[in-house]
C-alpha cells in the first residue's frame, strides 16, 4: 500500500505521503490510551534499535517546561537518544520541582522497561500547562511500551495531538550511495503557535549515518526556515521541542557537510521539515486556510523574514482572509510596521496572483476573480519590499468564530 | 450641566466627565454628515481663536498615511496650529502622490475658509486604506465649517469615528497661580490598534500657556505610558497621530518644568490621556471587558513594558478572558515569552485579587469566586516579575467571535 503512496518530486527525492516517524530502518513507535484524554491516544513512544545521534532546539519561553528542562539535560549528557515517550492532554508546565520529578520518574521507569540508560530518554509533553501529571496513568503508559510491533506508529501520530484536527506525519526517500536512506518526521501542534517553538513537538528519524554537529547545523537551519517560520496566534509555548535523530540503520556510508550527496539529504530533511510545519499552520485553531506569505527584497534577512511573519501574524489579515476579502491595506500596513524602514514605493503585493499594490499604491484589480480566488483554501501572499536578494516563506492561518470558540472554552 | 458632573479626584483635580476638546477656553469644535459615512456625522474640525503650540506623534508603520505627511511637515515649520479638520470613513492611505494633493487641497480650503496660514492646520483621516477622498464632500464638508457656535463639540466627538461604539472625550481642570488651567481631549480607535501609534486619533488641548519644548516633553512621557501601552489587535496603523495643542488663553502664567505646579499640570495631561487610552482598550472591536495588566520588577523599564504589552496583547488570554476562564498558563505563558530573560521561580500573578501563580508555580484558589470575579467588566492581571522598582500597566480587551465578524466582512 505505501508503494502506491509514493510519489516522486524530482529524480532526487521520493515522496511517501503515509510514512511517518517511523519509516526509517530501525525505529519502531507506537502508542495508546491510558486516560489523559476521553477516548484517544495520549501516550506515545519512539524507539530506534541503536542509540541515534540527536540534535533538538528548544522553546525559548522562559517557562520551560519540566519534561524540556529534563530531556535538554539528558541530551546534553551524550547527544544520543533511543527513545522518547510523550504524553498530550497535560504540558507539565508551571509544576515546580514535582514537575521536574514526575518528569524523571518517566524516564527511570523507561529506563528499566526498556534496558536502556536513561539519559538515552527523552519525556515530551502537552497539552494544559499548570496541572501534574497523573503518575499511576503515566505508568500503565510505560508498562505497555510494546517495541516490537511495528505496525502502530499511527497509534503515536495520534497520541501527540491535543487540539489538532488531524494528524501530521510523512516521510521521503533519497538515494545515497546506492543505498535508500529515508527521513521520516510526525509532529503536532495547533494553538500558542508561533515563531521560536510554540505548543508544537516535531519528532523527525533518519536512518542516515550523520554525526551530531552536521546534524544540529542542519537542524538549526531546516527549523528556521520552516518551524520558526509559522504562527498560529502569536503565542510561544513553554513545551515546544523539535528532535532529530539519526541512527545509521540504513547502513549508509557517513554523511558529512562536504559529502557528495549531502545536498540531496539536507533538501530531504527541509522537506520534512516544511511538510510538517505547513501542516500545523493548515490545522491551527479555527482554521480553514492555510496563508502562504513569499517576501523578497528586504534589506536583512532578518528583515525579511520578520515581514513575512508580521503579514501571516496580523489579526487583521487574517480576518480578512477568512471572510474571503481582498483587502490589500491591511496586508500594505502588516508590511509597513513588520519593518519600518522600507520605503513604500519600492512595494508591490500579489493577492493569489492579483498586483494589488504596485509600488506602494493601490492598483485595479478584477475583484470579482480574486474574491473567487479567495475561495480556494490556501491562500497565496506574493510581497516584494526592495531590491535584495533575501527570501521568506511564512505560513499562518485565517483567524475564525472557531478560533475565539476553542479557546474561550478550553478548560472549563 | 456640567457642574454637576464635576467630580474631585483629589484637591489637585477636577474632573469633567462630559468635556472635551473643546473645553480649554478658546478652542471650538464642530462636525457634521457630509456623505462618507452612511449617516453619523464623518467630517470634523477643531479650531483655536489664537495660533496654539502644537507637539504631535505619528504611527512608526512605514507606509505612513498622505494626511499625517503633511500634517508633519506644516507643523514641523512652526509648530503652531490654529486648526485641525478630519474625516472618518477613509483613511487617505497608500493614495500615493493623489493623496498627498488631496490632503493639501483640503489643507488650502480650510485656510481660504479660515484665514489662517495653510501650515497652521493640520488634516487627519481614518477609515479605509487605498481609497482616494471623495473630494467635493471634503470641499462640502470644508464650506460648512463653523467656528462661532462653541455648543456643538459632540459632533466633532463623532465625526471622527469608524467602527467605535462610543465616542471617547474628558477634560480636567487644575488651579495654577490662581487661575484655572483646562487640559481636554477627544479619541477614537477601535481596531488596529497597538503600541506605537495604531488607528487611533487622538486630539488633546490646554488653555494653559506652554512652550513648544516643555509641551513635546510633556506629551511623549504620556503617550508613552497610555495610549502606546493598549494593544487591541496588534496591528499599527497607517494614520495614528495624538497632538496637544496649548493656546494660553486661561492666561495663566507661562509654565516650564521648573514652575512649582508643573507636576499638577503634567498629573492633568497624563490623566486625560489615560482616560482617552483606557476608553479606546475598553472599546476594543467586538470586546466586552477591558484586560489591565499591572506588571512590576522586570530588569528594564522596556522589558517590564514588554511583558505587560505581551499579556494583554495574548490572543490566547485574550479569549480564556473572554470565556471568563482562569487559565493562569497562558498568562505565565505569555510573561514568559514577553521577556525570556525573567527567572520563573520569581514570578506571581494575580487574577482579579487571585494570586494563581507562586513562585512560578500553580497556587491554589477558590475557583468558584474567581470565575464569578471574571464576569466582570474589568479584568485585572497584576504580575510580580522580579524585586526592581519599574512599573508598567497596559490596557487591552478581550477577543469575541464580534472581533472576527467585524473583520471578517469590514469592507464587503
């Protein structure tokens, strides 16, 4: 079945739309119900038959949540990983040192069901911040970790998830060497969604042979294009965590940044990576369109990318967007305070292929194409602010009744 | 009338709760319906019998509106004003070389109307970006100024509104050397509103007698504490100006920082500009309560603003408020992320007299009186953040499936 799911982008890379975090050779995950939630999965776990070389970034709330401030310490020891287990449903965020412990308790009891050290354990959670977790369910969990059925991974895309509509999973393969290697990645993350890690945990597995610098540079450079690239709302969570593992399964010759075919490894990996982001802005809260925001011609980079997500950030734009109207000054003003040194002349802005404003000033436009256009459920924002050679790429989500709806009524 | 809603705050303090912009002696102020709006009145003007010093602020979005362009420039001549005109519907922004020559044309009929210099009138708008002034009901509009019926300020108070359910206005008097000094002030804004100058305009005067310097000082130190610490959607906007004109004719002595009752006079102005900030956060589009947010002890006075700005600027505390919903998560969340260098074991929070968070950690509370506290109109968040001295309060408003509906279909 998954081979009729491939798909092939280019000579380079192939694509398997029902793959996941589990897809490379050697890792298997899973998941069930232990009761945090009513009916789903709310616990997971990711298991690689070696100890995978890891590289992760982190939230950089200030409230960092327990299971981040433990899993960081325990990677730091080795930058290695064989497993990691998650829980949705509670964050344990704002839990104090009974936080820090019940996050350690996880890990030991991994630790001894799994005979592997506990350093090697990374604990993962979401959902409420400020509630502990329930140890006696968070035990079942781990007494029923079963790593030898490989056949449940959409168990664990399941099991991550708290507001999401849906699941967030896909993999790709790339030849290297004569041999496949594979990149897989699953992720949730649906509200407190916004740039430097939201509420949001991305989990991606290679059975590529790469060291741990090579892999943390390409996992700083793949996230901040993609992850740290999306907003939901505007909220930075105190959980958010982005792993990537690499455990050598495929029994691929090293992979380093001066290797041949690194190039085509790193563009897996970024796939990955954009897939799963672009899938979160797809299902934040309330959504029904995905925004897609292209800025060139910034003076920095930083620049540029800021504009990006000033537009795909800007209540505004987004109730625009989701009531379908072309309402190019809303998009001219998020331009305008995202960076305040652009000169407007230089501006020109394409609404779903329409030149709404052409050099800083409103241009005709068929309004009745582009309120159709508007329709359609991604929603493309094309801005040039200069003449540099700077590219962005936000992604973000219209603002709904659902939105204000959810959140109003997330706890009570 | 007026007497009997004279109220004393202190025995520094009186407090007229129906005056206006055009309370402080020799300032009038007139509007009326010359077609931009359906039918409120959309056309406005305030007009003082001597030329009066003038300090003014503007939006720091990039794309700045024609009419605060060249209102910069004639008050950066003299800066004196004699009048202000402004129209609601349309804001005169992104018009290009168009707006700007429309924005003078007006500037020009009002001196002709007027005989004063055309520099000494400054022109605002507020509505709609991208459409051009219907000129011949400006002209309409600039033909039926009146500045000889001083009864008619409500219309002004009116003419400058857009999606505002209420007009906002307030004058205070104070004694200085035996004469009595009155300090005004006329705002609206509704959305697009945040830090720095959003959709907000904001019109303030004085009888008193003020030099150009002392009135700049005076004005940035307030503005800086009230109206750029609201945010309703944070978005800034194309058009925002707050300007303090000080004519002197209560013909009081000359105030400089340095005269003994400096202080009074400045508690005066700040006063009237928090009123008008407070009223624009409380009339937030579609917001049913109004978020205060009290934060002390960040390392920086910035940094303190930041965190007060970050909480009520929250889409995610925004909506637990408007849920009445005390998720005290979201709001460690977004002290957190306001500023990533606090120590999260230093933090407390109270909730409307609750304290939820201690010591960075969930506290115990009575739930039931909390919920039943949160129904209220006013939500007050006060944040312990560190042992300094800064102090920042920050007003915003919560966000209501009206917000989205508003916005949603605002020009369709």
């Amino acid at each position: 079945m998954l081979e009729e799911t491939k798909q092939l982008i280019d000579s380079e890379m192939t694509i398997l739309n029902e793959g996941d975090v589990a897809s490379p050779q050697g890792f298997v995950a899973g998941g069930l119900h232990v009761g945090l939630r009513r009916e789903k999965n709310d616990f997971g776990w990711l298991y690689s038959s070696v100890p995978a070389n890891c590289a992760a970034v982190y939230t950089q709330n200030a409230f960092k949540a327990a299971p981040l401030q433990v899993t960081e310490a325990s990677i730091n020891l080795e930058h290695k990983l064989s497993a990691v287990v998650i829980n949705s449903a509670i964050a344990n965020a704002c839990t104090g040192e009974r936080g820090l412990e019940d996050a350690k308790q996880t890990q030991n009891w991994v630790a001894s069901k799994l005979h592997i050290p506990e350093h090697e354990i990374a604990v993962a959670s979401t959902g409420l911040i400020g509630e502990f977790l329930p140890m006696d369910k968070i035990s079942f969990g781990v007494d029923n970790i079963n790593i030898y059925n490989e056949s449940q991974s959409e168990n664990f895309n399941e099991a991550i998830l708290t507001t999401d509509t849906n699941t967030k999973h896909i993999a790709v393969e790339v030849e290297i060497d004569n041999k496949i290697v594979t990149v897989g990645g699953t992720c949730k993350g649906s509200g407190m969604i916004h740039p430097n890690m939201a509420t949001m945990l991305g989990f991606m597995t290679t059975d590529a042979n790469v060291g741990v610098d090579d892999l943390n540079y390409l996992l700083k450079g793949s996230v901040d294009d993609t992850f740290n690239m999306i907003t939901v709302d505007g909220d930075t969570s105190t959980n958010d965590m982005v792993i990537l593992l690499a455990n050598g399964e495929s029994k691929s010759t090293m992979l380093t940044q001066s290797h041949p075919d690194w190039e085509k490894f790193a563009n897996a990996v970024k796939y990955v990576s954009e897939y799963l982001a672009k899938s979160i802005a797809r299902d934040g809260e309330g959504a029904t369109k995905l925004i897609k925001a292209h800025v060139t011609g910034a003076q920095t980079k930083e620049q540029n990318n800021i504009i990006a997500k000033t537009i795909v950030g800007s209540s505004l734009v987004k109730t625009a967007v989701h009531g379908c109207d072309p309402n190019f000054g809303r998009i001219a003003a998020s331009i305008g305070y995202g960076d305040q040194t652009v000169n407007p002349s230089d501006i020109n802005v394409w609404l779903c292929g329409h030149l709404l404003v052409k050099n800083g000033m409103i241009n005709e436009y068929d309004e009745l194409d582009l309120k159709a256009k508007m329709e359609q459920d991604t929603i493309d924002i094309h801005a040039v602010v200069g003449d540099t050679e700077h590219q962005s790429t936000a992604y973000g989500c219209d603002l709904s009744y659902d939105y204000v709806k959810i959140n109003a009524l997330y706890r009570t």
